[in-house]
C-alpha cells in the first residue's frame, strides 16, 4: 500500500479544487454543492468550508445516495444500506457542483446524473472529484479534477478521510490477482 | 444489509432487525416520494404480478403505485375466491403465470396459509398481501412505520386495535410486529370477535372502549364488516356503535392525547366518528402515504436481494 | 396347504399364554397349537421369533371410496392397505356415490371384497342411517342387515333431527346392528378447518369448537338411554365427549365409542405450518384432550381404535389448507402408532391392545368372535413389537398417501396377517 497524497497534500488539493471551482464559475452566487455517499458527502462538506474562508459565502448543500440508480444491483453480493439522498434546496437552475472522492468507471457518475435529473432541472452540473484514476467505460470526464492518478486494473484506490478514518490521505493498494 | 428470508409471508418470526432494516429502509422512499418524479429505476427489468384473488381496491393500488415508482413491469391479476374454488386450483394458475418468466408475486388471498403455500408450488419471490385472517405483513409494517414517525420510537407504548378481531386481516400481523419491537398491545371489542386464547399472544384484552382509551397511547380501529351481521356476532350497528365505535366525546372524556389509525376503508361514524377520523389525533392518511413507502421498501429489499 | 408358525407368541384374551408356541395351519384352519410341532412336509414354515400373533384385526371405520371416488381409493387398494397394516377386516363407511343405501350396492360390496387380493380381507360394509345420507329419511335398515350391512351410519355427516335419529335408533335395534354417529354439530364451527383455540387464533383459522362435538354426543346419549339402543360414538376427539360417555357408560351397557390414532398422537400445534395433511374432522385437538383419550383407552371408556382410513388424492390436497378435503389414510400406520403411544408409553398392554382392535369392535357389531385355538379358522394378525422402523408414504399399498406422519420413526410394526388360508406379508 502506497500513500500518494499525505495530509497537506490533501488539504492543498482541496483549496486549490475551490479556487477552479470559483473561478470556472465566476463566483460563488448560484452554486449548489452536491455530494455523493460517503465520501463525497464529506468532501462537499470541506469544500464549502473553503469557500467559505475564500468568498465568505455559505453555499448550499446535499447528499446523494445512489444505491437506487446502480445498474449494478443484481450483480454484487452484498446489498447495499439505503441512506437515502438529502437534498432540501430547490435544485432548479441551480450550478450543481457534483462531488465524489474517485471517477473510475464513471458509473456512479452515471447513476447521479440520472438521479439528479429526477430531482429537478439545474442550469448546469458540473463534475468534482478528488483523482482520476482512468478506466472510463463511459464518455464522461470530470470537470476538476484534485489529482490525475494512473492505476492499473489490479489496483484500488483509498481514499482516507477524517471523517471516517483517522487521517485524510490517500493510498494506491495492490489487489492480490485473482483477488476481487 | 439483506432480510433473512427471501419471502414475506408474515410477521410472526421476523426479527427486529429485519423490522427495522424495512423501517429505516421506507424513511429513504418516503423522501423519493416527495420528489416532483417520484420514480427511481430500482427495479427495472424485473416483473411482478399481483395476484388478488379478494378485491382489495386499496392494497392493490399502493402496491401498484410501489412496483411502478421503483420500475418495475406490473401485471394484475385478478379473481374471485369462487373461481379458484370450482376452476384452476391456485397452484396451477401460479405456475402459468410463472412460466411466463416472472420475479415476484405479490398476492392477496382469502385463504389463510395460501402465501405459505404459494411459496412452495413456485420459485418466485413471494409478498403476502393479505391471506384470510392469518397475516398481512406490509400492512402491520406500515402502521409501524406511522407510529414511529409519530413517536420517533415504538418500544414501550401502549397500542391497542378495536373491533373485529377474529376476521381482521390486519390484527395478527400487528400483534406481532408491535411484540417484536417492544409495544405493549391490547385488543378491544366484543366477547364474539375476539377469537379464543389470544391473551396467550402476550395480549391485553378489554371489552369496553372506555378502559381501551384510558389505557392507549394509540387506537388502531379496525373497519367493521357490515355483512357479518347476520352471523350474529353482534345485534346491530346501532349498538356497536354505541359500545365500541371510538368518537370524539369517549375521547374528550378522558381528555388525553390519544393517536387514531385505521387501516380503511372506514365506514365513517359506524366505527370511527367522522370529526376523529379528519382531526388532529388522525393519522390515517399519513398511514396510506406510508404504506407506499413501506411497500417500496419491501419490494426493493426482496427484489435486489441477491 | 400346511403352514407352520414357529415360535408364537399368542396375545388372545381367550386364550392362556404359556410361552413361544408353534401354530400348524392346514388349509383356513388351526390344526395343532404346541412346542416344538416338526416342521417336515410344510408348504410354508415362518419363524415368528420375536413376534406375537393376535385374533385377526379388524378396522371398523374406513372409507373404500368405492364406488364414486375410485380415484381416492378403491377396494381392491383398501384392502391391500389394510392386509399392509395388519388388519384382517374392515368395515366400510357409505359415504361413496352412490351411498349404500341400497342393499344390492352392500352385496356388490361384499363381492367385490372376496374378489379382491383373494378375498384376504374382509370387508364389512355400512349402511346409511338415512337415505343417501341426506338426513331427511331412514334408509331400508332391515334390507340393508339382511343383505350384509353391519352398522349403520351417516359418517360425514351428523344426524341432526333428533326425531329422525331415535326412530333410527328404534328402528335398528330390531335388526341388532348399531347406529355408528359421526357428531357434528351443524352450526357450531360452521365453515371451520382446525380445532379452535391458541393455534387456529394463530393461524386466522375459523375454528372448529370441541363442543361441535361433545354437545351433539350428549344428546346422543340421552336420546340412546331413552330408546336403549345400542349406540357408537365414531372418532371422538376431545375431553368434554370422554366425560360424557364416562358417565353414561356403567348405566347403559351398548353404548360404545372409537378413537383414531391419529388424534391421540397428533395435537393441533401440528397445523403450524398449514400441512393440508394435517386437517380432519373431528380436528386434531390439544394436547389436554390427548391425555383423556389415552386415560379413556386404558380406563376401558374407549372401547376400539379405528382408523377413519381417508383417502384422498395427492391433487385434492395440494390446495389452500382451507380448500382441501378433510381426512387421512391411516390403515398402514394404526399398529405403528399405537404401539408407540399407548403400549410403549404403557397406558395400554399388548393384550388391551388386541382387545381395542379386535374383541371389542366385533362385540360391537355382532361379528363372530375370532380367537387363536386348535379347530379355530385361523384369522391372525401378526405384529412385531420391537422393532423400530420409519413411516415412508410413497410404501403405502394404499392409492393415497395424504398422511401427516411421513418419516415418523414408530416402534411397533405389523408383519403380516393370515385369513382364509392366506398369508400376506407386510413390506
């Protein structure tokens, strides 16, 4: 297991993803951050914090759960526990900025777009994640993006938060071959 | 987080984790259905059939309106008891319609056993909507679900259902699941309709609404079939009325705070005075919102179960 | 034909038992009784070690199905069960369509009986009471006896008007044959599927009360003390109907009653998981009511054990517990059951035990008493008390196989039976 980005890393990446943020969107107005369970429910949480300290501006904010969208239900082993999406703003013509910790497949992307297209009618959704770790197998790209991170299919990516971990870092993880 | 059995057939046996992995799971429906597309694509690609050999207005559609909101392909089927009684026997009318490669079968029967039954002529996952006077599972689930949401917890309150309880559909599946999360239960209603040995179910048993009230944090009020009249079970409306029905002023009398659920359709001031059924200690049209949600829930933990 | 039974243990009321004894049979009839008889020139020697062999049983209440329900059961598949199970005779219900009100269909019965599986078993049919069974009118009792009819009945239905049940009463003594009544009271537990208490309130089953029966009994008995008639209770299931033939027995000397072994092993905790085999009628009841069967066998106020032998086919009970037929066969596991619940629980020894299944319903219906002596025709029931052996219904002789005790472990099994210079061995 190796750490690919340590605490200051972390933090600087985040900072620097608010300033792209702010600046793609010529200010803070009519943002709406959005963060996908569970990690990037916390990391829409540090955002807004940064953003805060940046525009001194508190933006809205909500959880997307998106265990009922997966296109992948009947495969996996385990079913998921439903947390349910809390998102009490009217999302209509809001910017969203959609926010989870890794694009990989781009399916969980997939799945929150629909879900968000259900919930109402934003003026623009823009996608934030914390690395791109490659391995698309949907057109779909983030709008920005913490670090660019090439993985091989054997590898995982952990992204630790302190939310829920101990630290916030993040590690690049062997899969043992024939492992899952 | 799965249920442990593939089926719903009845709460009796059903763990107080599962209750409450249903529970929990309906509080993230009830937030999709307050969405303007009140539709997620859960269930797309798998096929449920209803099968109601009662009509059930009321069930059918909410388990309808479940199965369409989560995506999933719906067939109705409906028929009489009698038909079942003279033609195809139950068994051969499910495996038909199994054979046209289905997922689950939701099914309403007058006959109680008939889920239990259903379960072991064919392979697919079974939800009982009701099987005579025996369980209905999603409808004790959904009360449950109300009391929560009203009370934030069930374990300790004091709940007792009114009127039928012999032919109720709804009264066993209750006691069980109120048991099972640690409410206290009583039954009221007349010494006819309150079959023999239900005290050994852990029940309260009164016979007189006044006690009921003043014992209850929660009145469950069950519809009172007019057409059992004439098994002589009780003399007349009137006097039902008079005895049993739950009305504003048998409340005020003992001035407390009391919830009223009924699991309709209700005959409004035979059982249940119009002025309590539309007031403020009312919960029943939460109670048919629930049921939705509840319904959703059960649908997706057995329908995605892997 | 010489056949010889080595080592016998005779369990005959009439007879004295002095040890293991070996039977020479010649042709239908006991030549020698004694130690030791040589088994040269024998046709057939069966070594009976371990065994003992009773006065042939008989099952006074069974339903052959046939004619009208052949799909069910037919006497030819009725009788090979009962030979299975270690009876000699039964006698058959007239609930079959038609009935057997009529005495051509009693002797096309008996005919049929001799015909079928060399006529091993006999076969006693019953009359009805009334004609088609329909309650409303006596059948022609008198031709019924004289053509062969040992009883009388309605089983499957209660005799309800109480006119009609003492002019039935009256009216059959003349030929001396009993009325048999299936009690039923026709209102109480109208519609019902189990017995009513803890278990059908469980199971939102409608119930059916102890009192449907018990209360039809105790008119019964007052109607039969009255026109002295000599009156049998059919399958009585529950304490109330103990008491009541308890206290009527030691003043009226003919009245008598059965019991299933089904309803003393069963209790209703069985319907649990909605087994459609697991619904007759009378219901199985609790376990309080199992106590006084079984202290009413012993006590002597149970006179017989009868199966209530109810075929019905695989696709009638592969329904709705609601919807299916009540009933179940029982011919194939009657000895089995008793043995483990009575005998071995010690509430009966293997001598009342033969009385319950043969001295006693031939008393009854005025049959001629069959005991184990030297001159005697030889109708025996042979039966292994030992030996364990497990229930499998798809071994049944019997075209049906609706019973609730698949894969029971028994102790107590019947080996074969001899009658009429024929043996059939149990498999």
């Amino acid at each position: 297991m190796k750490k690919v980005i340590d605490e200051t890393g972390f933090n600087r990446t985040l900072t620097r993803l608010a300033h792209e943020i702010l600046e793609k969107n010529k200010g803070a107005e009519n943002l709406a951050l959005i963060g996908i369970r569970t990690r990037g429910e916390f990391l829409a949480k540090r955002l807004r914090e940064v953003i805060w300290t940046i525009e001194n501006l508190e933006l809205k904010i909500g959880i997307l759960d998106i265990t009922l969208y997966r296109d992948d239900l009947k495969e996996i082993h385990y079913q998921p526990l439903l947390k349910g999406t809390e998102i009490d703003f009217d999302i209509n013509k809001k910017d969203v900025i959609l926010i989870d910790d890794v694009l990989f497949t781009g399916r969980t992307v997939r799945a929150a777009l629909d879900e968000l297209v259900d919930l109402g009618r934003p003026s623009s959704i823009q996608l934030a994640v914390l690395i791109d770790r490659g391995h698309r197998e949907l057109p779909i790209r983030a709008d920005f993006v913490g670090k660019n991170l090439p993985t091989s299919l054997n590898e995982e990516v952990k992204v630790a938060m302190k939310e829920i971990d101990s630290e916030d870092s993040v590690y690049l993880k062997t899969l043992n071959i024939g492992g899952e | 987080m799965s249920l442990e059995n593939r089926h719903l057939l009845g709460l009796e046996g059903v763990s107080k984790n599962d209750i409450q992995l249903i529970l929990d799971t309906a509080e993230t429906f009830r937030e999709v259905l307050e969405r303007p597309i009140k539709k997620v694509p859960t269930l797309q690609g798998k096929t449920i059939v209803n099968l109601f050999f009662e009509s059930s207005t009321r069930t059918r559609i909410s388990f309808e309106l479940a199965e369409r909101r989560l995506s999933a392909d719906v067939v109705n089927f409906s028929a009489d008891m009698s038909s079942l009684k003279k033609g195809e026997t139950l068994k051969d009318t499910a495996r038909n319609i199994e054979a046209m490669k289905i997922d689950m079968v939701v099914m309403r029967h007058g006959a109680p056993g008939a889920a239990l039954f259903l379960s072991k002529v064919i392979n697919s996952v079974i939800i009982n909507a009701g099987d005579g006077s025996h369980e209905h599972p999603t409808q004790a689930l959904l009360d449950l679900y109300s009391i929560r949401e009203k009370y934030n917890h069930i374990e300790g309150l004091n709940v007792c259902i009114v009127g039928d309880i012999s032919h109720s559909r709804v009264a066993l599946s209750n006691i069980h699941g109120l048991k099972t999360m640690g409410a206290n239960i009583a039954v009221c209603g007349p010494a006819t309709l309150i079959p023999r040995e239900l005290d050994r179910l852990g029940v309260k048993i009164f016979n007189r609404i006044d006690e009921a009230i003043e014992w209850a944090n929660v009145l469950n009020v069950l519809r009172i079939q007019l057409e059992r009249q004439d098994k002589s079970f009780f003399p007349s409306l009137g006097e039902y009325r008079k005895y049993f029905a739950v009305t504003k002023d048998k409340i005020q009398k003992i001035n407390k705070n009391i919830t009223i659920m009924h699991p309709g359709p209700i005959n409004r001031d035979v059982e249940l005075s119009a002025d309590l059924a539309d007031g403020e200690h009312s919960i029943i049209l939460q109670q048919v919102l629930n049921g939705v949600a509840v319904r959703m829930a059960v649908l997706y933990l057995l329908g995605t179960r892997s | 034909m010489k056949h010889l039974l080595k080592n016998c243990m005779i369990i005959d009321p009439e007879v004295q038992n002095n040890g293991p004894v070996d039977i020479l049979i010649v042709n239908e009839t006991i030549e020698k009784i004694g130690a030791g008889i040589a088994d040269l020139k024998m046709d057939n020697v069966i070594d009976m070690q371990g065994y003992i062999v009773a006065p042939g049983f008989i099952d006074m209440h069974v339903h052959l199905r046939e004619p009208g329900f052949e799909h069910k059961e037919t006497i030819e598949s009725g009788t090979l069960a009962a030979a299975n199970g270690g009876f000699t005779a039964v006698c058959c219900m007239p609930n079959t369509n038609p009935s057997i009100d009529d005495q051509s269909l009693v002797k096309w019965i008996i005919q049929k009986g001799k015909e079928s599986n060399n006529g091993i078993v006999d076969v006693f049919p019953i009359g009805t009471i009334t004609k088609a069974r329909e309650g409303k009118e006596l059948s022609l009792m008198m031709e019924l006896a004289d053509a062969g009819a040992v009883a009388f009945s309605d089983d499957g239905s209660s005799v309800q008007n109480s006119e009609l049940l003492r002019r039935a009463m009256e009216y059959s003594s003349m030929s001396n044959k009993p009325i048999i009544q299936h009690a039923e009271d026709p209102f109480l537990g109208k519609g019902g599927a189990m017995n009513e208490g803890f278990e059908s309130t469980r199971l939102g089953i409608s119930p059916i009360p102890s009192i449907t029966e018990s209360s039809v009994i105790a008119r019964d008995l007052i109607i039969a003390g009255y026109t002295n008639a000599a009156y049998h209770a059919a399958h009585i299931s529950c304490r109330e109907s103990v008491e009541l033939i308890k206290n009527t027995k030691n003043k009226m000397q003919k009245i008598s009653c059965e019991v299933t072994p089904h309803h003393f092993t069963l209790t209703d905790e069985a319907v649990r998981n909605f087994d459609t085999n697991t619904k007759m009628n009378p219901p199985l009841r609790t376990k309080d009511d199992i106590i006084a069967l079984k202290e009413g066998l012993r006590d002597g106020i149970i006179d017989v054990i009868a199966t209530d032998h109810a075929p019905h086919s695989f696709d009638e009970k592969e329904v709705e517990f609601l919807f299916a037929p009540f009933g179940i066969v029982g011919l194939e596991t009657a000895i089995g059951l008793s043995i483990t619940e009575l005998v071995v629980t010690g509430y009966l020894t293997l001598m009342q035990l033969v009385e319950k299944f043969s001295v006693n319903p031939r008393k009854i219906l005025h049959l001629p008493q069959v005991t184990i002596r030297e001159g005697e025709l030889a109708n025996l029931t042979i039966i292994s008390p030992e030996t364990e052996w497990i229930v499998q219904v798809d071994k049944f002789k019997s075209q049906s196989k609706n019973s609730p005790f698949n894969n029971y472990k028994l102790k107590g099994k019947p080996i074969g039976i001899f009658n009429h210079g024929r043996i059939y061995l149990s498999s």
